[in-house]
C-alpha cells in the first residue's frame, strides 16, 4: 500500500522548518492532570522530557514562549487553583513568559492567544508541543492554521491515551498518537518526530 499526497503537497504549502530563533514556543497543557489518575498518558514523562529540552533550546535561542493551560473548574483534574492543574515544574513558566487560559480544545478560542502572539510581536512561525496530541495539540494546530500562522509540531514532546475505537475495540495511544499526527502533517501544519530534528534543522 502506497501513501497518498497530502493535502499540503498537493496544495503547494510550504513544508520547511522554521528557525527556532525566528518562532514562538506554544506549550499547551503540560498540566499534572495528565501525569497521574483517570487522565495519565501513556508517555507522559518522556513527552515533558523532551517539552523540557524544547523549553530551554527555545529559550536559549531567544524565541518568545507562550503557556497554555486548560481549566475545567474547582474539583476536576483540570483545576488550575490546585496542584492537578498545575503546569509541571519540568516545564513551568519563568518570568516574562505568558500564561493564557482556555476552556476548549483549540487554544485560540475564546482565549486571549492570539492577542499575546501579537503583544509579543510574532510572526507566523509557532512551534507546537502538549497535551493531548488527538485533542488539544491538533486542533489548536487548526486554529493556528486557520487564522495564517504557519504551526509546527514537534512529536516527541506530545502524548495522548487509548481509548474506545466507534466498535468498542481498545485504540491503542501509539495508534491515536500516529493518527492524530499524521492528520496535523496532512493540512494543518508540518510535523517533526523530534526536538533534535528541530533545533539541528
């Protein structure tokens, strides 16, 4: 079985990696929500392993970075008032690094991101990594897309969980987590498998 096209190929969109000097850091939801409990993804710690390396090449590089947090109110495990919800410490915000607070999947609705980005006066290039990858990482790459910003994910440093397929059959994570990329690279954005790939890019 041969691949098909994607959609970015066949379109014509531009599949080069941004400078990381030259491109904003959006980490989304690198909560305690995901590490332990109902919400744990498999592969958790390596993703925020490689979120940490992501962080600080960032950092050093000079690239402005972004949190994005999800609250889901008092008594869930997305309460950003109680450790839970707490970003992770691996990863946690320094001084000067906004926070920006959501309630849906796509970190640009109803949210304050776009404002911040152009506060921080960034361009289109926005490097993605978070949790989780089916959900709030590909859907804020769609948001990010379809507002003209040019998102790239980098794999590694994301992490979902199985769950259910329509027929009740288990979805492995690794096969969510395949699936879930593979649709980001098909329009929304382009994806790396690394931090390496990225920062070496």
């Amino acid at each position: 079985m041969s691949a098909s096209p994607t959609l970015r190929s066949v379109i014509g969109l531009d599949d080069s990696l941004p400078s990381l000097g030259d491109a904003t850091l959006v980490m989304i939801d690198f909560q305690n929500t995901y590490r332990s409990g109902v919400m744990a993804l498999e592969g958790a710690d390596a993703a925020l392993d490689a979120a940490s390396r992501l962080l600080a090449a960032a950092r050093a590089a000079g690239s402005s970075v972004v949190h994005v947090i999800n609250d889901g109110g008092e008594g869930t495990p997305y309460d950003i008032r109680a450790e839970i919800g707490s970003i992770s410490p691996e990863v946690a915000p320094v001084a000067g690094e906004p926070v920006v607070v959501k309630t849906f999947p796509n970190a640009f609705h109803n949210t304050d991101l776009e404002k911040t980005l152009r506060n921080l006066d960034a361009g289109t290039e926005l490097i993605l990594a978070g949790f989780m990858t089916h959900m709030c990482v590909t859907f804020t790459a769609q948001g990010a897309f379809n507002l003209g910003y040019r998102p790239t994910v980098v794999a590694e440093a994301t992490a979902t969980r199985s769950l259910a397929a329509p027929d009740g059959t288990p979805l492995p994570a690794a096969t969510l987590q395949a699936a879930a990329l593979t649709t980001i690279g098909d329009l929304f954005g382009v994806v790396v498998p690394s931090v390496d790939a990225l920062v070496r890019g």
